[in-house]
C-alpha cells in the first residue's frame, strides 16, 4: 500500500474542487475528478482531501501523480509526487514515493 499526498490541499479554501492526473510518458490520465475515481481506480484507491491511498502497486503505477486543486474564487494550486514501484522487494523497501 502507498500513501500519495496532496501538498497542494488548501483547507483554508471554501469547497475546493480537487482533480488528480497521473502522467507516465507522454500519456495523461485523469483518474480522480467530479469527486469520482474512474473505474480502474476505483477498487485500489481511497480518496481523501489531503492524499489518495493505493491499496495495491505494480509497476504499471511508476508515473507522476499530479493533484490539482481549484478554489471557488478561481484560485489554483498544484503539487506533483513521482512514483517509483521497484519490481519484487520486501517492505517497507518499496514502493519508493519522492517529492
């Protein structure tokens, strides 16, 4: 299991909207929008305001999570987590997150 955080999470925002994209390669995803995880997702990853938790890696995960949030008053804000899933290795050696 991997905790990613939310660095951008502004509790300080009236009802902050939250979107969360995963990059890897050329390729984005958008996985968590209109407060829905989208199918893939959505039997391994837990949503709060502040992170998403991933019950389950592989390394298919290894990618840029990025988390955007976006106030009422048309504030923004982003932050962006790198994933690194090494292949088979005990816990808690991996998966490996960095800011």
């Amino acid at each position: 299991a991997v905790d990613i955080p939310c660095a951008a999470y502004r509790s300080s925002w009236n009802n902050p909207r939250i979107e969360w994209k995963f990059q890897k390669g050329s390729s984005l995803v958008l996985f968590y929008y209109s407060s829905e995880l989208t199918k893939p997702y959505q039997n391994r990853v837990q949503f709060s305001p502040t992170a998403i938790h991933f019950s389950s890696v592989t390394r298919e995960d290894t990618g840029k999570y990025i988390c955007e949030v976006v106030g009422d008053s048309s504030q923004i804000a982003k932050s962006e987590v790198n994933l690194i899933v090494q292949g088979a290795c005990p816990p808690p050696a991996c998966p490996h997150v960095s800011p």
